[in-house]
C-alpha cells in the first residue's frame, strides 16, 4: 500500500514537472443560434445553426520553454457543428493545424495550416462584426476558402516596436511546377491606444500542374486590403477597403441562391466598408456596419450590405447575440446574407443566440 502511494506521489510529481515545461491548454467555442433567411429561391428557411457568431470549434495549443526567451509553440484546431455534434467533414484538424518557435527578440516562426494575413486583418480590424453573425463582412468581401487560410504554410512575425509589427506567410504550393498553387501574404499593422491599422496584401498563383498533363495556367488571384478602427470611448468606428482582382479573388459564397445557374463573381472588384459599435450599460454593446461593392466587370453587378446586431456579455465567458442584415443585390448579382459559418441562402437574414468559450 505504502509503495502504491509513493508510486503515485511521484508520478503526480513527474507530470506536474511535465505539464510545467510543456504547458498544454485545451481551448474552444460553443456557438449557437436560431437563423431564419428570406429572399432566395430556396423561400423562407429558418433552422437551428452552429457557429452564427463564432465557428464552434475545439483546440489544443501548447508551449515549451527552451530558455534564452525561446519557446516552441503548436496549436491543433477542429471544428465541429454545435447543433448536431457532428465534427468538420474537412478534416479532423482543419482549422488550424502548425508548430513552431517564439522568440521574444526575434518574433515567431512557425509552419502549417495556419490564418492568412488579410484575413486577420479582415476579422480583427476591420469588421465590427469580427466575421460573424449576419452582418459578417465575409459576405461581401472576399473572404473564403484560400484566403482565409493557407495550407504548407511558412509564417514569420515580427516583434512589436513602437506600435509597428509585420507578418509574411508563404504557401508552398506542393505541385509539379515549383510556383503552381502558392500563395503570399504580407501585412503591416499599427496599434497605438485608440488606433488599430493595418495594410495586406495576399497573392495566389492559380496554375494547375499535376505532372501528368501540361501545366493549366490561370490569371493569377490579388487581394488588397486597409483597415482601421479608432476608439472614442463612447464609439468604435471602423474602415475598411479592398481591391480584388484576378479570378476567384472575391467569390460569390452561394453562387446558385437566386438562380439555378450558378453567378460569376467578379475579377475585379471594389469594396468598402463604415461601421461602428458602441457599449451600451455594463454589458452590452450595440453593433453596425454598411459595406459596398462595386463590381468593375461589364456585367456590374454591384451589391450593398447594412446590418445592425446587439451583443450582451452574461459573463466573462459567455455572450448572447441578436443581428439581422439585408443585401441589395444590382443587376444579377447572387451575394447572401450568411453569417460566421454559412453561406446563407437568402438577401435578409435574423440571427439570435448564444456562444460560449473555454
């Protein structure tokens, strides 16, 4: 028995010892929200959703210090669907999924499936509505697939100094011809008390070598994008502009939602964005955002968003939400009205729920 005790007494010593070095954190969002969508060919549809606000999600993310101010980093993310369990059919760590080094003179390097510069930019700068719920500035700028994330990725970011920091991503394309699928992404970002700026750029080379065939060359896709926010104190601002050109720059996120054909999105586009929030009591805080769209193509389908939402913290932890948002789409344009994790099949939606984190 005395031998049982010491036993684990020392294998409680050498885990806590373990875990001291090798700090691992298990971190996530539980999300959900009532959606109900009007004004596309599917009619009226209201469901249950999960990520409204917030991708639900489950993560992993580690740290080890290895002295000298260096410290080796991971994170592993999941996401899965709140309102039925069911986990990401992408994969199981398709979020995020990198390893790397932290240095505090140095800044990070690290390697994997990791955020792209212009969408950090995106959702922690520009948009009022952090990517989420109906006013999502994901509907209108372009925002999805690549570009929000880039696989076999190389990112490095600078310290901070004076306010100025600087990140590169490159995404190694892994085809048979050396630069086919790769992908750059460059930012420069200020924050200094009220202001948050920052200025990126993303390049995406769209040939297609499979080594089996002659290389498929494609036009290449370029994202541009400043954005800004400024505290008053009694209100947020923000500011938002984008330059889009190239195919699949800014794609339509439900291309077949008023039409049984699917709509082209535009190769050359411009979009800017106002919007606000402001605190409302203790615990609430009143949000609002108008984008626009102006498509350079012959076709100028032009496309405009206003949205308002309202979120209330219950905790620390723990927040509920209300937002609607309409689109008026000119001239066959196809945008929706989605939210953080749908595409959304209608020109009006109304989001109400609640999100959790741990």
């Amino acid at each position: 028995m005395k031998k049982t005790l010491i036993s684990i007494a020392v294998l409680g010593a050498l885990s806590n010892a373990a875990f001291a070095q090798s700090n691992v954190t298990i971190y996530g969002i539980v999300d959900a929200g009532l959606v109900s969508e009007r004004g596309g060919k599917a009619g009226n549809v209201t469901k249950v959703s999960s990520g409204v606000g917030s991708a639900s999600r489950i993560g992993f993310r580690g740290t080890e210090d290895l002295g000298g101010g260096l410290s080796a980093v991971f994170v592993l993310e999941s996401g899965f669907a709140a309102d039925t369990g069911v986990g990401d059919a992408a994969g199981l760590f398709q979020r995020q999924s990198y390893v790397g080094l932290v240095s505090k003179d140095a800044g990070s390097l690290t390697l994997g499936r990791q955020y792209t510069p212009i969408y950090l930019a995106l959702s922690q700068v520009a948009d009022p509505f952090q990517a989420g719920l109906a006013g999502s500035a994901k509907n209108l700028f372009g925002a999805s697939g690549t570009n929000v994330r880039a696989s076999n990725a190389v990112n490095y970011k600078t310290p901070t100094y004076s306010g100025f920091n600087a990140e590169v991503q490159y995404g190694v394309g892994e085809q048979a011809k050396a630069d086919a699928g790769r992908q750059l992404g460059v930012s420069f970002a200020y924050s200094n008390g009220p202001l948050n700026a920052r200025l990126a750029y993303n390049n995406r080379n769209r040939d297609i070598a499979t080594g089996l065939a002659p290389v498929v060359e494609n036009e290449y896709a370029h994202n541009t994008l400043f954005a800004a926010n400024y505290d008053f104190q009694v209100v947020k601002a923000y500011f938002a502009y984008s330059s889009d050109k190239g195919p699949t720059s800014s794609p339509i996120p439900n291309p077949t939602a008023f039409t049984t054909t699917a709509v082209a999105g535009s190769t050359d586009s411009d979009t800017i964005l106002l919007g606000a929030t402001a605190p409302v009591g203790p615990a609430g805080t009143v949000i609002a955002s108008y984008i626009r769209k102006d498509d350079n193509n012959v076709a100028n389908r032009d496309a405009a968003q206003w949205a308002l939402g309202y979120s209330y913290a219950l905790s620390k932890r723990t927040s509920a939400y209300v937002a609607y948002a309409k689109i008026n789409n000119k001239r066959g344009a196809s945008y929706t009205v989605g939210n953080n994790s749908d595409a959304g099949t209608g020109d009006k939606a109304f989001n109400v729920g609640m999100k959790h984190t741990f």
